[in-house]
C-alpha cells in the first residue's frame, strides 16, 4: 500500500468520528456511589466523574443524612473508550 492510498485511508476513517450522547441515569447509592444505566449497568465513582457536588447531603435535626441527589436522574456525557461517563447535572423532578 502506498502513502497516497494509506493517507486516503487514513482520511474516511476520521471523516466520520463516532457520535456520543448524553444518556441518563439514576443515582441508586449514596455515599458509596453507583448510577443505574438501563436495566443492568452500573456505574461506580471509577467510571462516573462530576461537575457538580453529586455527594451533597443535609443533616436534619435529629442526625439523619439526606442525599440531594439519591434516587434522581442524572444526566452522563461519555469522555472515554474506557466507558467513563461526566455526569453534568441532575433532572429536578
């Protein structure tokens, strides 16, 4: 193979780089954390970075801990081939 057709190669393979897409998730635990992603996946804080505080919580009065975000959907942009996700925000239901 010459240059001239690796470089033409080289070229359609990039031409079309593959699209990604947000997908959602739903925050299944806290502080320990892991995302459900469809029926079976689950993210773990290896695979899941955020840009925001997805780990904030309220103190009552009476010492429980809330997680503002357990049980929410998240939404997660793919940064890897790895399967890592950013999770860029939270759906306020």
């Amino acid at each position: 193979m010459d240059d001239i057709t690796r470089l033409a190669l080289w070229m359609k393979e990039n031409e079309n780089p593959s699209p990604y897409s947000p997908i959602m998730g739903t925050v299944i635990s806290l502080p320990n954390l892991r995302i459900q992603v469809g029926a079976k996946a689950i993210l773990d804080s290896k695979e899941v970075k955020s840009i925001f505080d997805i780990y904030k919580h309220v103190t009552h009065d009476n010492g429980v801990t809330e997680y503002v975000c357990l049980n929410k959907t998240v939404v997660l942009l793919p940064y890897s081939k790895d399967q890592k996700f950013i999770a860029i925000g939270v759906l306020q239901e």
